[in-house]
C-alpha cells in the first residue's frame, strides 16, 4: 500500500500504471499484479478540525485501473457476499469498457443507495471479504475494492445527472404507509412505488434518512446524499410526512383501520440508546453516543452561536464502547474542539468490533485508545457535572459465545482519571412506543419486532425490517430486508 494518501500523486501512479497496461491483453497472472489503488484522504490534522469527509474518492483513472483487477470470476463469490446481490462483474466491466452510465444502471437494478453504501458498508466483511483476488494475494485489504468502485460510480452518476428514476406505473389505488424514513423504509417505499401504489413514508424527526442523517457523521456521509436520495423518493411522488411518531401523533391501528392503508411497513429502527448502569450515569456531561451524534449531526450543535442546544466546549472525552458508533463520536469530539479524547474498551483492538479502517483514521486523527480497560463509576462534582472516572483494567479470558476472547477484570487495578465529558456508546435498543401502543405487535425480550421469512409482523397487513427486526445492525442489511418486505406488500397487493 502507498504511504502517500494524497488525491493527485495516486492518480498520477495510477495513469501511468493503466498507459503501461494498454493496448496489453491481460492474463490472471497481470490482473494480480497490478497494484490495488488507496483511497484519496483529507490530510489527518486538516481534516481533525473541519466537517468535511475525510475519504476523497478515486478520479477515473484510479477507478479503472482497480477495475482491471478484478478477475470476472464465473461463480461471483463476491456476488454472494453482497446482501442486496448487485451485479459486482457486471458493473465493473462496465467501467473498464469506461461505460459508467450502464455501470451505475446495474448497480441500481438492486442498491438504490449506492453512494451510501459506497461510503459506509463494511465490505471487508461482505463482498470483498470472499473476492477471488483477495483470496489468491492473501489478504482481504487486496480484493478488489468494491465499495470504492460502487461510491466512484454513483458519485460520477449524480455529478453528470445520470441517474434514472425507477418507472412509476399509473396508480393502482392501493395506499402502504413506511413508518421510519431509515435505508430500510426507503428502500421498502421506492419498491412499492415502483409497482404503482400510493406510499407515505411517516417520520418522527425533521429530516428523511435515519441514521444515515442523525448518527453517521458529515465527515464520512456527507448529508447532502442522503438528502438526495430522499429527494428522489418525492420525485417518484413518494409523500413525506416529517415530524410525526407512529404510536404518538398516530397509532398504528388507525394507519390500516382508519386511514385507509392497505398494508404497513415498519422500519423504525434502534434507536435507543443502552447505558453502562455504572453510578454516575446521570451527571451532567455524560451523553450516550446517540443524543451526542444526534444535537452534532441533526441539530448542528457544534454551530455554539446558533444552535438550539449547542454542546459545550470538552477538553477531556472518554467514549466508551469498541464499535463504529464509538468512532465516530470520538472522532466527532475532536471536531468539536475537544483537547483530548480516550476510547475505553474492554477487550484489545483485535477484538474492537469497529471497521478497521474507522479505527485507523480514529489513531490517525489523534484519538487515543485505552485497550482492556473500563470504568466502575463516573465521579462527579458538587455542581452535578462529570469529574473523573474509576477505571478498571482487564486481561483476556477465555473466548466467549460470541468466539472473542472474554475480559477478565483485575481486581484492585482501579484508578481515578479526570474526564470531563463521558460519551456511552455500548449499544442500542429497540424504542418501546410501538409495542408498547399495539399489544398485538409481537416482539421479543430485547423489543425486535418478530417476522416471519417474507418479513410479516404478528399483524395481517403489517411488515417490519431493519434494526427494529434485527437489533442494531448495517445498512445495507436494513436495506436488503426493506426489499424483501416490499416484494411480500406488493404480492399481497397485487
Ligand atoms: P434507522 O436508520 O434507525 O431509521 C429509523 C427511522 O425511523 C429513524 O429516522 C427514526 O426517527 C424513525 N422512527 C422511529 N420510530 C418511529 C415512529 N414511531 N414513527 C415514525 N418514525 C419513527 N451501518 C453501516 O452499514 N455502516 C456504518 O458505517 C454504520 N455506522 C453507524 C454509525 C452510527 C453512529 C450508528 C448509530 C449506526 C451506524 N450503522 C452503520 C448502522 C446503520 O446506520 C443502521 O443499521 C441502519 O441505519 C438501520 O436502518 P433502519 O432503516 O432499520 O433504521
Ligand atoms: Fe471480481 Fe473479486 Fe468478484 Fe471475482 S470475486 S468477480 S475478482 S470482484
């Protein structure tokens, strides 16, 4: 890998590697030997100061030449790793023959989000993670890089207005509502207005897109797609009804008894958020990840002037939690100003369930990582506000049912280290409303809506996908079970 992250020198490397391939016919053997292209960054103390996103993206020759990688293997391994099944081969040789319309055209045959997904899957552990280059260079940092290849393309596609909308056929008269505008009610919304059906979409922030607007932060999603993809859905004569809380403004009965819906699709995700249930929890200064996210991200908190509910200045975070939500809000703490920032985990980075690459820029960045390590209890003031935290050290144990090696703490290793803000990012659950005002919506004891395999809730009529099935899970999951409900709606519908 090149040491040399910056946009122009790798572009420049990547010509003259595909002029020096020209006019070749390449083998196996010269597909493996190309060099795999990195991703374009911010600079890494630049980028700790400012919103911007940190990942770049490839420039045509960059993309090409990583197309020529790819091997066009016959089984598609990598096909099979992708949760929405788009065509990988076919896409890629597509940029190779330098037709990117066509590419993105078959990548939205099934990903209606690809310059989210491009951004934010965890491919290494989906497509790339089976791809036949990576498995013959040994290495999964090897495999063709899809996500990058998928993010160029659609990226390229919006910058020239390249991208089709989904046919809309004349109005069947039959009305679904999507409660939570999330990637898996948007995806279950676009496929059910593709067969011509009225869709509203009834969200309970101000803003379409789930998490996607209020967790994952501007630096590494930048708003501006998702809300062009929301965009797309009203262009398609999907209808948005913002700042509306199923269970609240309207319960869900009344959506299929009162209101005339035909059927209901719920992906209204996990939303809410675990604490740690050490004492402390409750002084002032301590946030758990999602409402730290949410007021920097929805509310634009860090705008101190001008927000409703500014965050105050930090000068030592800890965040705790190993996951790419703890990334992100320790990433997020140093843009907000913060002097220090500590990640606190139980475990060693080897077991960090966080994307590798999302830890890196965290390291990279200036985010500092106390591994095998976890706090007893949050000391605070008189006035109320965090102090310090009691923290524990750990050894590895014995692996666990997860197969990770469990933490084992060591008694009378406890240390009392100043904190000013503690950010609790340790996981999320399900939001009761719901269940709680439809008692015959059945969930399970963590509150995940129960399905059956076509995404069927306990209620005729009603379909539920995503986090709120699954517990907090990926995007692109979301978005794969958002189409498996459609296609159940529109058959019941048909
Ligand atoms: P959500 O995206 O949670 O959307 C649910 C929507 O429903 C929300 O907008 C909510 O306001 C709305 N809603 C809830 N209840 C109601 C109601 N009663 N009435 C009306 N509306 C309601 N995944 C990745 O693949 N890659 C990543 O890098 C990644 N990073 C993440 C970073 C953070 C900080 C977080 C929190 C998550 C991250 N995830 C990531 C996980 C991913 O974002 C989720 O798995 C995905 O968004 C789930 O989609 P969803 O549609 O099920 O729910
Ligand atoms: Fe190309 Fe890898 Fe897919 Fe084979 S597995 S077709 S090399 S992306």
């Amino acid at each position: 890998m090149s040491g040399d992250h910056g946009k122009d020198s790798l572009a420049r490397a990547a010509r003259a590697e595909l002029e020096a391939l020209a006019g070749k016919a390449l083998t196996p053997r010269d597909r493996l030997a190309i060099s795999s292209q990195d991703m374009p960054c911010q600079d890494p103390v630049a980028r700790g100061g400012n919103m911007h996103e940190v990942a770049e993206g490839y420039d045509e020759a960059q993309a090409r030449l990583e197309a020529e990688r790819c091997l066009n293997c016959k089984n598609a391994p990598c096909v099979e790793g992708c949760p929405v099944r788009v065509d990988i081969p076919g896409f890629i040789m597509k940029i190779r023959e330098g037709d990117f319309g066509e590419a993105m055209r078959l990548i939205q045959r099934t990903n209606l989000l690809p310059s989210v997904c491009g951004r934010v899957c965890p491919q290494e552990k989906q497509c790339q993670e089976p791809c036949t280059l990576g498995k013959s260079l040994k290495s999964v940092e090897k495999a063709v890089q899809i996500g990058r290849l998928e993010r160029y393309v659609a990226d390229r596609a919006r910058a020239c207005g390249d991208c089709d909308l989904p046919r809309v056929p004349a109005s069947t008269g039959r009305r679904v509502a999507i409660v939570g505008s999330g990637p898996a009610g948007l995806t279950a919304a676009v496929d059910v207005r593709r067969e011509g059906h009225e869709v509203v979409v009834y969200e309970a922030f101000q803003k379409a897109g789930g998490v996607m607007v209020y967790g994952i932060p501007e630096f590494r999603l930048p708003k501006e797609l998702v809300r062009g993809e929301a965009g797309r859905l009203e262009e398609m004569g999907v209808r948005l009804e913002l700042n509306f809380l199923v269970g609240r403004t309207r319960r869900l009965g009344d959506l299929l008894a009162a209101d005339g819906f035909d059927a209901v699709f719920i992906g209204a995700g996990a939303g809410l958020p675990k604490f740690m249930g050490i004492p402390g929890e409750n002084c002032v200064g301590v946030f758990s990840a999602n409402e730290y996210l949410t007021r920097a991200n929805l509310m634009k908190a860090y705008d101190r002037p001008r927000a409703a509910t500014p965050i105050y200045p930090s000068r030592r975070v800890a965040v705790l939690g190993g996951g790419n939500v703890a990334m992100d809000s320790a990433r997020m703490a140093l843009r907000l100003g913060a002097e220090e920032v500590r990640v606190l985990y139980r475990r060693t980075r080897d077991e960090m369930p966080a994307r590798a690459e999302e830890v890196g820029h965290a390291m990279e960045e200036g985010v500092k990582f106390d591994f095998l390590s976890s706090p007893t209890k949050i000391l605070g003031g008189q006035d109320g506000r965090a102090e310090a935290l009691e923290i524990l050290s750990y050894a590895l144990g014995e692996p666990d049912a997860s197969g990770r090696r469990s933490p084992v703490a060591i008694k009378g290793s406890e240390k009392v280290v100043p904190f000013d803000t503690v950010i609790v990012a340790v996981g999320n659950d399900s939001n009761p409303l719901l269940a709680r005002t439809t008692p015959e919506l059945k969930v399970d004891k963590w509150g995940h809506i129960l399905v059956d395999g076509r995404q069927k809730t306990s209620i005729e009529r009603v379909y539920a996908g995503g986090d709120i099935v699954l517990g907090a899970a990926t995007v692109i999951l979301a978005m794969g079970e958002g189409r498996r409900a459609a296609a159940a709606i529109n058959e019941i519908l048909q």
